[in-house]
C-alpha cells in the first residue's frame, strides 16, 4: 500500500451546461484555474455517455458508447498531471442509470455529453498530485514520491 496526506486548499463548485464533454470541460476548469491536485464528485444528466473498462490482459482500454439520455447516479475521481509532461489527467469513475432504472458504470471518457446540467465539485488539495509512467501496465499511475 502506498500513502500520502494533504490538506484541503478550496473548494470549487462547477455547473456544466448542455452540450458539454464533461471530460474536456473539467480539465479546462482545472488548468485555467491552476488546479494541480484534488478530488471529484458530481451529479447531473447526460444524452450520450462514453464509458471504458481497463483490460488488464491486453492493457488497453475498451469502451462502450451509450446513446440514450441518462442520469449520473454518481461521478467521482481524481484531478493530477503526469509528471514529465505536466499534462492534466482527471481519473474519474462513472455510473449512469437509464430510465428503466438499469446502471452502466466505467471510466468516464471523452464524448460524455451533458443533456440539461452536470453539478460538479472539485476539491483542490495543497501538494501537487503527479503521475509516473508504470510499465507493467503502461497506465500513469499516481506517484506518492517527491
């Protein structure tokens, strides 16, 4: 296990409107607004989601395109940059439900669009969050060292 502590530096509340890529829209947030490390949470409603699963015997990504309007039951994850580029990465988990009441959860991935409001918080911690480049995996991974 691997650990590390930090402190709460502010707290940011952030509405997506419709039409936004939920993806795309929290990085800018977080790179005009300087925010190297934190936590997400959100809620809203989406028209189309784009949700991914890491296979871990081909280390490569699959997705699955859901085109239907559907609620976010829950969004959370991580905002860090990887550390030899200083590229932001938002690592965030999603679960949607359709209106049959089924869920659909996975990563979250770009062309997740808003239908009528995304409510997201982002919770910015003190210490930047870095990620390093694992190999086993070839996945950035969060890196505890400094």
């Amino acid at each position: 296990m691997l650990s590390l502590k930090d402190s709460i530096k502010q707290i940011h509340y952030v509405r997506l409107v419709k039409d936004e890529d939920i993806l795309p829209s929290l990085i800018l947030y977080c790179k005009n607004n300087k925010i190297e490390s934190g936590f997400v949470i959100g809620i809203g409603a989406v028209k189309k989601a784009n949700l991914g699963y890491f296979d871990v015997t081909s280390n490569q990504y699959l997705s699955k395109k859901f085109d239907f309007n559907a609620e976010i039951l829950n969004c959370s994850g991580n905002v860090s940059k990887k550390a030899n580029t200083d590229e932001y990465v938002i690592h965030i988990h999603i679960l949607i439900g359709d209106r049959e009441c089924r869920s659909f959860g996975g990563h979250l991935m770009d062309d997740t669009i808003i239908s009528v409001t995304g409510e997201f918080v982002i919770v910015e911690t003190s210490d930047p969050l870095t990620r390093k480049l694992d190999e086993e995996f070839g996945l950035f991974l969060l890196n505890f060292t400094r």
